[in-house]
C-alpha cells in the first residue's frame, strides 16, 4: 500500500501487525488480484490445510485425508491498516468464507539487514 514502511527501516508507518488470510484455493488469485489492486505488496503465499472442518463443508477427498486445501497470505501492516483491509475485504468479498486473523508483529526484515523491533 503505498506510504507503507518497509520493513528495512523506511519513513511511514511501522509494520507492528501481521495478517493472516486463509482462503479456497478458488478464490487465491482473485484474492491476489484484489490485494495488488489496492497496492499492497509484500505479502506471502502459501499453501496449507485446514482441519477440523464440519464435514459436510468437506469434498469426499477432503473427508478421507481429514483435511481441507487453503492458501494462506500474510502481510506485515501497521494496526490501522490491517483492521482497514479486514473491514474492505468484508464488504468486497463477503461471503467467500475467508478466514482472517492478526498477531503483533514484533520484528521484521532482511536476515543480514536491518530489523525493526516494536
């Protein structure tokens, strides 16, 4: 998002929440398109599981390995920041079953670089 900080130390706001997205795989590159759309770079992918899903959201394949295909994203924000892409994903893309949560984000950067401890 531009006017963001990065991580090594730059002017602008301090990255101090990390959010996480859990989304379909149907949905990851809409969901990529959305956040590159709006400026936010950075952000991680990756794929993941989920577990302990009521079964009749689950596919017969899902039901047999007792787990449900995820991407995951994370992206370092400051907390204003997050909790504003949470609320605009809520209006945007309500009903995609995304999943979201945000954790302190006591450091970030470059291994061999500049860290920025909160």
């Amino acid at each position: 998002m531009s006017g963001m900080a990065s991580p090594d130390g730059g002017g602008g706001p301090v990255h101090d929440t990390l959010v996480t997205l859990i989304a379909t795989p149907e949905l990851e590159e809409t969901l990529v398109d959305w956040l590159l759309d709006r400026d936010y770079r950075g952000f991680t992918t990756f794929d993941c599981a989920g577990h302990g899903v009521a079964a009749g959201l689950l596919s017969t394949a899902e039901q047999v390995s007792g787990r449900q295909t995820r991407v995951g994203f994370w992206l370092a924000l400051s907390r204003a920041e997050a909790r504003a892409l949470v609320e605009r994903l809520g209006v945007d893309l309500a009903g995609a079953g995304l999943h979201y949560w945000l954790t302190p984000l006591l450091a970030a950067g470059r291994i061999g670089g500049s860290t920025r401890p909160d």
